[in-house]
C-alpha cells in the first residue's frame, strides 16, 4: 500500500548560532608584568590610540591585557567565519572602550566588515573576554560561560574540556559523561559523539581555565 503524502507545512527555521570566541589572563604570571615584555611590544600589538589609552588608564597592566584578551577572542570568532585569517594584532582594533580596571568592561572591535561586542570581567587573579558578532547580540543568544583554577594533576588543555563538559551538562539536562570536546579547530561539543549545535570556545593560562559557549535557541 503506498504510504499517504505527508502535509505540507512551514519549514522549521532554526536561528544560526553565532560565533564566539574567549581568552582568559591569569593576571598572577610573572609574564603579565609590565617590566617583563620586550619594549617595542606596545608598538607591535596595540594602534597609537589603544596604546595611549593602555598608558594613561588607571591600571595600566590590567588595561593592557584587557585589550590583548579582547583581540585574543575576537580572532577566534573571526576565525571561525575564515579559517584561514592570519592574526596581526593591530587589524583588530578596540573601540569604544571601557577602563578595564574596573571589575568589567566592554569594547567593540570591528574587523573585515564585521563588527564584534566584547565583553571582559575581571578580579584580582584574572580576566575573561568573551567576544560575539554585534548583531547576535540584538537576538540574546544563549550564551554560557565561565572560570575555575586549573586543577594540578591534570593538563590544562584535559581540565578545560571537563570544566566546561560539566558545566554545559546542566544547561543541556545531561550526565557529563555523555559530553566530549574535539581537539580540532574549532572545538565541537559532542553528546554521545553527536554534534550539539554549540558554539564554543576554550582557552587556559597560568592557572587559569575558561570556557564560552553559545546554545541554539
């Protein structure tokens, strides 16, 4: 018997789940010291502008990782869209920045005719930019993220994975378990080796571990 034609009906639409990408400083390594970086680094890193608004901020070290952290993230969503783009520092120029050495900030990047909302926090051990395409933001995506010191008998890049596999299980309503994270680029978060459709991003220095993650709707 031939089966009955199934009813026609609006396509289901699911919403494109932006790229996102982070980078966290553990601002307690000796390399974050000002008097530890080679001096043309200011000159080769940040535009005239940022490197004015690094020196003249209240916290100069904290402002000066604060930008390297927000380029760090953008160029990993960027990355995302093209896999191929090279990271030069200064092409990723901060704006309508916020004084980092406050406990959180903002700034906006705009790079090849996109334009990236960043958002950095910080206490007195580090700082976490976590950076999404501008126009997402209008949408609130789902975006999750988070912190935690690096346990010392694991790898950072090991204890990264768990950290946010454990935190993502609960927002899916899963065992942790059934949570992996690829080592390619970009990372996937898989379910029982299935793909999730999350967006995510890791990133881990010093002691330090953060994760970014944006769920589909």
């Amino acid at each position: 018997m031939n089966a009955l034609p199934l009813p026609l009906g609006r396509p289901v639409t699911r919403k494109v789940v932006p790229p996102v990408g982070n980078d966290v400083v553990d601002l307690g390594d000796n390399e974050t010291h000002l008097d530890q970086l080679h001096p043309r680094f200011l000159q080769r890193v940040f535009t005239k502008l940022e490197g004015h608004r690094i020196l003249s901020s209240t916290d100069s070290r904290v402002s000066l990782w604060g930008h390297w952290a927000a380029k760090e993230s953008v160029y990993k969503a960027a990355r995302k869209r093209n896999p191929s783009l090279p990271f030069a520092h200064s092409s990723f120029v901060v704006e309508d920045w916020e004084d980092v050495a406050a406990e959180s900030c903002t700034g906006r990047i705009a790079h090849e005719g996109w334009d990236y909302l960043v958002d950095v926090a910080r206490t007195t051990d580090w700082l976490h930019a976590v950076a999404l395409p501008l126009d997402s933001k209008r949408e609130e995506p789902k975006l999750v993220h988070g912190v935690e010191v690096c346990p010392e008998e694991l790898d950072a890049s090991t204890a990264v994975r768990l950290f946010a596999c454990e935190r993502l299980a609960e927002e899916l309503d899963c065992d942790a378990r059934q949570l992996t994270i690829t080592r390619t680029w970009p990372p996937l978060l898989l379910r029982e080796g299935k793909s999730t459709g999350v967006d995510i991003s890791l990133s881990h220095h010093g002691r330090w571990l953060a994760f970014a993650a944006v769920l589909p709707c």
